[in-house]
C-alpha cells in the first residue's frame, strides 16, 4: 500500500480530485444552462449543455494530472505499477462520464444525459490516449481540439456528423454506447500498457 499511499499523497493526485469535486459543484449549480453554438446562420444550433462541458473540460485534464512521474528504468513490466496505472485510467473515463449522471436527479426529464454520458467518455479516451502519445502539456490540447472540431463538423457538415459517434448534432441525437465503450477499452489497454506515457513521451520527457 506503500506506492498507493505516495501516489494519492501526490500533488497532481489531490489536484486531480479538488478540479473534480470542484466540476461536479459546478455542474450541480449550473443546472440547466447550456450554451448555443451557431457556426452556419440557416443551421439550428449545436446546444451545448454545462453537464457536457465542463466533464469534458475535466476528462481532458484527469490524465495530465493522474499520470505517474516515472523514471525511464521503471517502464518495465512491473505488475503493481500496471494495475495502478489500469485503476487510474479507468477511473479518468468514469469519473468525468459520472457527472452527466448525477446532474440529471436536478435536471428535466427531457434533458439528455444518457448520450451526454456518452460524449463524455468517448473524449476522456481521447484525453487518456492524446496525454500517452503526447505528454501532460499537450495531451489535454488535443482532447480539447477534438472536442471543438467535432462541433465544428456538427455545425458545418450536418450529414458527416450523422456518422460520428458524438451525439449533439440536429443529425445525430442518440447515443453511441457500444463504439464509446470500444473505444474507452483501447484508450485505458494504452495507458495500463504504457503506464500513461509511451515510450517516445518517456524519451522525450525523461524524468519531468
């Protein structure tokens, strides 16, 4: 319990679940606000609900914050190293994804969470796999553009976005639990695989 005990005592650790508890208030106190988003004048907005925003912004920065601080010589095939490094990707997806759901007891029957939920997990694996393959400093900016794009596409290609996974577009309202899931199981096989930095990051980065 040693390693466990170091790594919740961790900055990044504690920071990781004040920016959380700090996200689920938010979202509590929110309650039904959502944002339009209008890129196209004759195109209905893309509503973008503070129950999806802010647990994306929190997916993007878990596993920046969550990622052990590991010396080149520990990437080794450590067993307890690969079950912490599991646990802490799992609990990067879940955590975020949880919110939409514990938002939904304060909000309106009509209101969509389940797809909501969805979202949020699909873009905290990308979040978990952007921070492996490209560090804590840009992993986060590239969950957040792939976020912003995927509106982007919403709004200016009605009929592309009918074919993504991402509900939120007037083509696409539904949930995608089945492609989320795929791909929340290869993003946290990444991460328990690599201990959240790939062996270019750990090149590049050494001991930061």
């Amino acid at each position: 319990m040693t390693g466990w005990r170091l790594y919740l005592a961790a900055r990044g650790t504690v920071a990781a679940i004040a920016v959380s508890v700090g996200a689920l208030l938010l979202v509590l106190a929110s309650g039904v606000t959502v944002f339009e988003v209008r890129l196209v004048a004759t195109e209905i907005p893309r509503f973008t609900p503070v129950w999806e925003l802010v647990p994306v912004l929190l997916a993007a920065a878990l596993p920046a914050l969550l990622v052990s601080r590991l010396a080149s010589w520990e990437h080794t095939q450590h067993r307890r190293l690969r079950t912490r490094a599991a646990t802490v990707a799992v609990a990067a997806v879940t955590i975020p994804a949880s919110i939409p759901w514990v938002a939904q007891f304060r909000l309106p029957d009509d209101a969509r969470w389940v797809d909501i939920t969805c979202n949020v997990a699909l873009f905290a694996a990308v979040a978990l796999v952007a921070t492996c393959v490209f560090g804590r400093l840009a992993g986060p900016a590239v969950a957040l553009m792939a976020y912003v794009g995927t509106i982007g596409v919403q709004q200016l290609s009605p009929a592309l976005a009918a074919r993504l996974p991402v509900s939120g577009a007037r083509t696409n309202l539904q949930p995608h639990p089945w492609p989320t899931l795929v791909v929340v199981l290869v993003a946290v096989a990444a991460w328990t695989l690599t201990l959240g930095r790939s062996r270019w990051t750990a090149r590049r980065t050494r001991h930061d």
